[in-house]
C-alpha cells in the first residue's frame, strides 16, 4: 500500500447493448442472434462481475443497472445514441456525477469534484 492511498476496486459491468436497425441489416449481430441476443450474451459478463466484486468485497458501480433505471425515467432517446450503442451526452453527464456520488458514498474520493457540466 503507498501511504495516503486507499486501495480499492469499483467494478462496473458492461452495460446493455442494443445495436440499431442499420447495424442489425448489416449482419453484425448475427453471431449474438445464435446466443440469444447482444444483452443476453452479455449478462453472463455482467453477473461473473457482480459476483466477484461481492466475493472481494469491492464496491461495485452497476452501470448496467444505473441506465436502465435512466432508461425507465426518461425515453431510451434521451440515454442513448441512434447508434444503439454509445451514450448521449445527457446521459454521459448523468453517469458521471452517479459515479462521483457512488465514490463518495464509498469513501473512495476524498477530494472535491464539481458535478460534470
């Protein structure tokens, strides 16, 4: 341990990927389509993340479960890009100040942050 730090993890599963129309016609998920879907070939990341930050005790942001949360309270539209994939800026804003508050919570940022603008 270096002195004045604090040693910590804070996981943060992959979130959901939901790829739009013009990527879905260019056969770029036709690999996940045999899995079950994108979301469903990536839950099992996300629950191997959950479980090991519980097992090591480590704080643990789920940014997977933050956006559909954000997703519930406002239209999809309003979270994510027409790609499907990437954020908007409204929501890359809404992640970042989440994950200072969750630092916060977990005594892991000791210094001030302004809220993102």
């Amino acid at each position: 341990m270096i002195a004045g730090v604090i040693q910590a993890l804070a996981f943060l599963p992959i979130p959901f990927i939901h790829f739009s129309p013009r990527v879905r016609q260019n056969g770029a998920t036709s690999y996940y389509k045999k899995l079950g879907g994108t979301d469903k070939f990536v839950e099992g990341y996300r629950k191997k993340t959950r479980e090991v930050a519980k097992r090591l005790g480590c704080p643990l942001f789920d940014l997977d479960q933050f956006l559909r949360k954000q997703i519930q309270k406002k239209k999809k539209e309003g979270i994510m890009n027409k790609d499907g994939v990437h954020l908007t800026p409204e929501a890359n804003k809404l992640v970042a100040d989440a994950m200072v508050d969750f630092l916060k919570a977990n005594k892991l940022l000791q210094s001030k942050i302004p809220p993102a603008n």
